[in-house]
C-alpha cells in the first residue's frame, strides 16, 4: 500500500509539471535546474559588488563575540545567540573574525531560496512551481539585506525552514534537532517553534496513530530539541554564570518597555507595522500574503462537498501547517518586534512565498489557462524585485556601502567634525571614528553637550538621525541599498 501511495504521488508531481509547461518530465527537470544555477549565478554576481561591512550595533556585537563570548560585556547581547556564535567561529577558520558573522549571513541566505523550493515542491508535486517559487525568494531585496547585515535572521530563518521540510515528512527527531538550533541561532523565534509544534495536528496524527503516537512524536522533537537546549545553555553558563539571569531580565524589560519601539511600552500601534509593511513591499505582497494564508488555514477546516474543489486547491494538511506557523508569527511580531526592522517579517515573506506557490500550482492543475494568469502575476513580483536590484549595478563605491557606513566615511573627510550626536548605531561609530566624541542621542544630557560644543568651536558639532529633524541644518542624507535598510540624515548642530 505504502508503495502505491508513492507511486501515486511520482505520477501527479510529473502531471503537473506536464501540465505547467506542457513538454515531458525529463525535459523538465533540467530545465529548471538550469534555470536555477543561471539565477544564483546573476545572484552572487551582483551581491559581490557589496562590501562586507558591519551595518549596526547588533553587527558589531557579534563580530566581538566571536573573539570573545560574554553576554554581559554585550558579546553579542542578550539572550547570546550561541549556535549563531558557533557558526560565525567555525567560519572564522577560513574568513577573518570581523568578517565571519557576515559569511555566515551571506552563506545562509543563499540557501534559503532552495529551502524555499524543496518546501514548496513537498506541497505541490511541482517541479516547476518549486523553481519559480525559489528564484522569487532570491530576488527579493530583504534576503540580500540579510545576507549582508551580519545578524542571525538568515541562518534561523534557514533552519526554521529545514525543520518544516522535516515536519512535513514526519521526521520528528530532526524537527527537534534543527528547531534547537533555531532557537539556538534566533531565540526570539520561539513563536515559530510553538507554530511548528501545530503540525503533527494538521497532519491528523492524532486521528491516525491517536494519543500514543501523537505523545512519542512529540518526545523525539523534544529530546533533540532539549540536548541542543541544554549544550547551548552550558556554553553560556560557562561564560557568564548566575549573571546571566539577572542580564535577561534587565534587557527584556527594556526591550518592551523602553527602547524596543513596541506596542506594549511605546507609543507605536499595530497600524505602524501596516504602513512599514505597506511601504517596504507594497501594498499588492501584503494583500496577497494575508489572503493565501487566510484561505489556506480556513479552507484547511472546510468539508463541504461544493467547496471541496477549491478547498484542494488552495489548501492541504501542509500548507494549512505553514500558513499557520506564519499568521501566528505574524501577529507576534505586530505586538512584540519593531516595525522600523523590516527583517523581522522575513519569515512571513518566505512562507507566504512558500504557500502561494503550492496554492498556484494547484489552481493551475488541469486548468490552462490559468497558467498565462500565473506567469503574468510571477512575472510582475519578480521584474518588481529586479527593478529594485538593479540600480545598485550603476551606484558608485560609497553608495554600495551600507547607509551607516557611508556616514562613517563621510564624516572622516571632514576635518572640522569633532562632536557626533546619534540614536543608531552608536557603539559601531564609536569603534570606527575613535578620533571623534560620539554621544548617544537617547540621553537628554546629550543634546546639551552637543549646543555647548557648537557654541565652543562653530561647526564641529554634528548630528546622526535615522528620521528627518526640524530645525537643524540638513547636510547630507544616506540612502539604502535594500528594503530592510534605514535611511540617515547628518545634520549640523547650530550655534
């Protein structure tokens, strides 16, 4: 019986790419894997014109924990990020220390969009959908973010993505494994490994093996999970001690209630995060993302017999699985993350892709002329995303540079600069401009000593901000390479 399920399931995968590009499945198979390999190939050649350079505080954090782990000399911040630490040092091996936190982004976003792809093929049987779904995932300006930021979202994101190809195929011990690692790398996922635990349910583990069964799959997950939890846990122990405790405290405190521009103790709303979303990626991805995922967990539930067909369609037990996983990250990071981080949603966005994709190979089975609708509708996500790539290959040196790097190297052209006022990145322009006085903008205390050093010496005193200011005088603005990217504007502080 086993057998013939798999038999089954080989013959629709190669009627529906029979049916995508009308031409055999032998034929098909090359192509894509051609289609590919020319895709990643544009791909690196056009991120290599980036420099590999720290882009923030968060950066610089990690960079230095490389060297040297300590979570309460911020190396890196908490919660310590120890598998991501782990990762960035076995590279070290081969990079230099500064640079391997960024290898370690670079190398895992690469992967993402084939993660993208082998999800996408276990929903749909699609060949084809899987490809294009993967190359759509490349081209998108928040995954070259990423790579380059230096930060921990594109490896976690990369293992998010490999435990639910695991889940899928109900290997339970590597969910666990590769979640462990997940929060290991991005503890702030936690939400995502709660959504992955909603899996088996939707599998109907529970009507097929009962109680039982349902318990041991969820023991092999959770005794992986606990043996990288616990290997994690000691590193840290090791390094920071009882201290470590009092450290989390302090900065989760802060985070929600401070200086983490969220909805619980800032004066940002849940509209906000609609508007950064709005304006990062438009209005016509958010629009669809809410929709698929929409449909994809409702239809999920539906039995009735006159909705049956669209409920294939646009719904199974693992796309209802992955739609769920991504709503409920969704409205975590609306109450919980902050909207002036675009990266945050990147999970969302790559699932969404995930779920789209298998949804339109489906509408599109047995359905021809839908297919002209679908390559019309890739076709415009993906020139959208090229459009916005693009410009880069024309920018000069200092406009391939991150926004803050560009002020770091402006501002070390200009002798007469003694005094620097920020509220981003002030560790990071510390380390870099060690011949200037860098004062963070969080502080009233600094805003006075910012006036009193214009009134001393007239034009050394100058001001970083990641939002326009009035009243200043407005000298020079750094744009973004990338959605995910924040615009600053350098300002001269007045006598």
């Amino acid at each position: 019986m086993g057998q013939l399920k798999l038999d089954a399931v080989a013959r629709q995968g190669k009627q529906t790419s029979l049916c995508l590009l009308a031409m055999p499945y032998k034929v098909v198979w090359p192509g894509c894997a051609l289609f590919t390999l020319l895709a990643y190939l544009l791909w690196w050649h056009w991120i290599g014109q980036f420099p590999l350079q720290l882009t923030s505080d968060d950066a610089l954090n990690f960079a230095r924990g490389v060297e040297r782990f300590s979570v309460l000399e911020f190396r890196p911040h908490f919660p310590g990020y120890p598998a991501f630490i782990g990762f960035a040092r076995l590279a070290a091996l081969w990079v230099a220390p500064n640079t391997a936190a960024i290898w370690v982004s670079l190398m895992s976003a690469m992967l993402i969009p084939l993660a993208v792809a082998r999800l996408i093929y276990l929903c749909s049987l699609s060949l084809v959908a899987a490809t294009f779904g993967g190359v759509l995932a490349l081209t998108q300006p928040l995954l070259a973010s990423m790579a380059l930021s230096g930060l921990s979202d594109a490896p976690a994101i990369l293992l998010l993505l490999v435990a639910l190809v695991a889940a899928v195929q109900k290997q339970y011990w590597q969910v666990g494994l590769w979640l462990g690692l997940m929060l290991a790398t991005r503890p702030s996922y936690v939400v995502l490994a709660l959504g992955v635990a909603a899996v088996p349910w939707w599998q109907g583990l529970h009507r097929q093996q009962g109680f039982v069964g349902q318990t041991k799959a969820f023991l092999k997950a959770s005794c992986s999970l606990a043996l990288v939890g616990s290997v994690s846990l000691i590193f840290i122990w090791a390094h920071d001690g009882a201290a470590y405790i009092t450290e989390g405290i302090r900065f989760t405190q802060g985070h929600f209630a401070i200086w983490g521009n969220t909805v619980e103790g800032n004066d940002a709303t849940l509209w906000q995060w609609v508007s950064a979303l709005r304006e990062g990626f438009g209005g016509l991805l958010l629009w669809a993302s809410l929709l698929s995922l929409s449909a994809a967990i409702a239809m999920g539930h539906i039995k009735s017999t006159c909705l049956m067909g669209l409920s294939r369609a646009v719904a199974s037990p693992a796309l209802a699985a992955l739609a769920t996983v991504a709503a409920l990250y969704w409205v975590w990071i609306s109450v919980g993350q902050n909207p002036d981080n675009l990266r945050h949603w990147a999970p969302v966005l790559f699932l969404a892709l995930v779920v789209m994709s298998a949804q339109m190979a489906r509408l599109v089975q047995g359905r021809p002329v839908l297919i002209v609708v679908v390559v019309g509708l890739i076709s415009y996500h993906g020139g959208r995303n090229i459009d916005t790539m693009m410009p880069s290959l024309k920018l000069e040196q200092t406009q391939l540079q991150s926004p803050i790097q560009q002020a770091i190297q402006w501002i070390r052209t200009q002798p007469q600069i003694k005094v620097v006022g920020t509220n981003y990145s002030v560790n990071l322009l510390r380390a870099q401009l060690q011949d200037r006085a860098v004062y963070d903008m969080f502080y009233p205390s600094s805003e006075r000593a910012l006036r009193e050093q214009a009134h001393q010496v007239p034009n050394s005193a100058w001001r970083i901000s990641g939002t326009q200011l009035s009243g200043l005088k407005l000298e020079a603005q750094f744009a973004p390479r990338f959605i995910g990217e924040r615009r600053l504007f350098l300002y001269q502080i007045s006598q």
